[in-house]
C-alpha cells in the first residue's frame, strides 16, 4: 500500500485540501495522498464540509496557513472565480475554479508554488485559480466511453459549475449540436448565449432532443445521495436514444442513471477518470512534478470499489 510511504506528520507538514457540501463522499483524499506519498513529500491531503457561505473565509484561512493548494468541488466552482487573487488561463477560459494553487513572491520578485518554497516561506503570499476539469472531461470521455465530440450529438444535464465546464468543452471540440437540461433554465440559457457567442457554428438548444444522441452527460449532483431524485425525465428522454451515457458522480460508482443506462444496453462510464485526470493534473500543478497516474488509479480503484 503506498500509504506505509508516507513520512508522519510532524511541525513541517504541509496541507492541502478539498472543499465541498457534500463532501464526505470524496474519494481525493485517497489518490492525492497515494500520489503525494509516491512523490515522497512530507504533505497531507485533507477534506472539509465548507458551507458556500463560508468559502472566502475558508480560503482565506488555508492561505494564511500556508497550504500548498485547494480542490473545489460542489457546489464552490463558480463562487471562486470571484475570490481568487488571480486566475489562469484555463480559470478565465473555462469560467470555474476547480484547483487552487498558493503561490509566493521568490527572491526575483516572481510568483511561485508554495510547494517549491521548503525551508523559508515567503512574505508574500496569493491564490491562483485553475481550471483542470475540462481537459479531463474530454480526455475520460475519449478514453471511457471512445466518445470523440466531434461532430457529435450530446446532451448535458445540469449548468452549475461541472456542467457549464462539460458544454464549453465540448462546443470547443467541435460537437455538432449540444442539448441542455438544468432544473434552472435561466443558468441553462446562460450557457447556451455563451455556447453561441463563443463557438457559433455549434447548434445548441435547452430541453431534451426529439431524436437519438451520441452522449448523455450526468453533471448535476443528483445521484450522490441514496434519496435524490433521477437527474433526467425517463418519459421524455427514454435512455435508448443515448449511444454513450457518463455520469460525473463516482460514488456510488453505479447511480440509478447508470443503472438504467446499462439496463438499456448502453455503454457507460462513471466520474472516476474524470477524478483522476483533473486530481493528477493539479497534483502536477503543486508540486512541479509528473503526477504519479498509474498509482493514484489503483488508489481510486480500492477507495471507489474496495
Ligand atoms: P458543481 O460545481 O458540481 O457543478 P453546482 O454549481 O452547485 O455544483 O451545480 C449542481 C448542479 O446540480 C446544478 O445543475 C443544479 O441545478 P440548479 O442549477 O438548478 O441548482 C443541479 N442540482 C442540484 N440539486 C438538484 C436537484 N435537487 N434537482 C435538480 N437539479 C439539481
């Protein structure tokens, strides 16, 4: 087990962390120390229930700590855009926060990861914001479901943080005609004006399709809790119209959406790739290093299935 790796924690311990409500289903913790003890830094990554109310001072807290980074997750990712000292160009393009990388002045007076900072820290210190969901959305689907947008045909449930991300990548990669459901039309709107203005040669519409699509796309929270509601309307959208189904929730690793999904034949994939990729890639984002991938699966593996 890589754990048995992993230096004890003393008075040089560095921390980072994921934010989230909930949060307790989160399988970061899992892979990013996995992917941290590989890396053999003396570092912990811990979770925190943070209600959205409390997320400045929450992240405000952390820097003041001197912790080496954030994940967010729902329902902080847009709420952050606004709170960071400055955003990347993933952040910027993308308009969601999913990583948050502290950085201090060095002696050249240039920013750098607090990561790289070992024995002083710094006077000064900033958040930087970064998106790393998007590459990962794309990259899962390709390698999970073999699904290539382009020229494709998805629908995408939910136009929060994840699924706005989900649509502007997609539209990015060129899908030929996008549909967007959300239980607030308004936010599914914004999505398409933006999809629209920035990607104008694909078509994109708010409700469910008439006709089949290549994907459906799972980027709302309904399937995290036992309780929730199914996150699509069955008689309107019966599951044999979609040709690939992902669900972005990886715990449970099988949801009533992918249930139904395989039920109906379809080929599917969970949230777990989609974890993992933009979890390795703001590993890299700390430390400066490549991520140990191939480690921080098998950690999800037995974290996800046991
Ligand atoms: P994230 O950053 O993970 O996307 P979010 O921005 O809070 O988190 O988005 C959560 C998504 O799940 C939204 O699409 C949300 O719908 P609203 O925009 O209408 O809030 C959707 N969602 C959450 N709870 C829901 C519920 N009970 N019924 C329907 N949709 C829900």
């Amino acid at each position: 087990m890589p754990d048995s790796f992993q230096s004890p924690v003393n008075a040089s311990t560095r921390y980072c962390a994921v934010y989230g409500q909930p949060i307790k289903h989160s399988a970061s913790p899992a892979m990013q120390n996995a992917g941290i003890a590989a890396l053999k830094l003396n570092w912990r990554y811990l979770a925190f229930e943070v209600d959205p109310a409390n997320l400045r001072e929450a992240i405000a807290g952390a820097k003041a700590m001197n912790f080496i980074g954030l994940n967010l997750t729902v329902p902080h990712k847009l709420l952050a855009v606004e709170m960071m000292d400055a955003l990347d160009e993933s952040a910027r393009v993308w308009g969601a926060v999913n990583t948050v990388r502290f950085e201090g002045k060095d002696a050249a007076g240039k920013w750098q990861p607090l990561g790289l900072f070992a024995d002083s820290l710094p006077g000064e210190v900033r958040s930087q914001g970064f998106n790393t969901d998007a590459d990962a959305i794309t990259r899962s689907l390709r390698e999970d479901l073999r699904f290539e947008p382009k020229g494709a045909t998805a629908l995408v449930l939910g136009a929060g943080g994840a699924g706005k991300v989900a649509a502007l990548k997609l539209a990015s990669e060129n899908v030929a005609e996008l549909f967007l459901v959300n239980r607030t039309t308004g936010k599914a709107q914004a999505v398409a004006t933006e999809i629209q203005h920035r990607y104008p040669t694909v078509k994109v519409a708010i409700g469910y399709p008439a006709k089949p699509v290549d994907l459906l796309l799972n980027a709302t929270s309904l399937g995290l809790k036992p309780d929730d509601a199914l996150p699509w309307d069955e008689s309107t959208f019966p599951l044999n119209r979609a040709g690939t189904i992902y669900d972005m929730i990886y715990r449970p690793a099988e949801t009533l959406l992918l249930k139904a999904a395989k039920a109906a034949g379809r080929r599917t994939a969970n949230g777990l790739g989609m974890l993992l990729y933009q979890g390795a890639k703001a590993l890299e984002l700390w430390t400066g290093q490549n991520p140990p991938i191939q480690l921080m699966r098998e950690a999800l593996e037995r974290n996800i299935y046991g």
